[in-house]
C-alpha cells in the first residue's frame, strides 16, 4: 500500500514538472488547452 503511494507521489511530481517545463516553453498555451493537443 505505501509502494502505491510513494508511486502515486512520483509520477505526479513528474507530471507537475512537465507541465511547468511545457508552460515555459509554450506562453501561448496557457488558458488554451486544445491548442496543446496537436497543431491543426
């Protein structure tokens, strides 16, 4: 149960990081999620 935790703990400090990497490199994106999907 703790090993599911730490798990749950890890991929979401992973994602958070990610998404602010993400935000850095695309200002635009912020406030426009669909834009994020693929170019159009």
């Amino acid at each position: 149960q703790r090993g599911k935790q730490k798990q749950d703990d890890f991929f979401k400090r992973i994602q958070d990081m990610l998404v602010v990497e993400a935000s850095k490199r695309i200002p635009i994106a912020q406030g426009l999620p669909w834009t994020t999907d693929e170019p159009q």
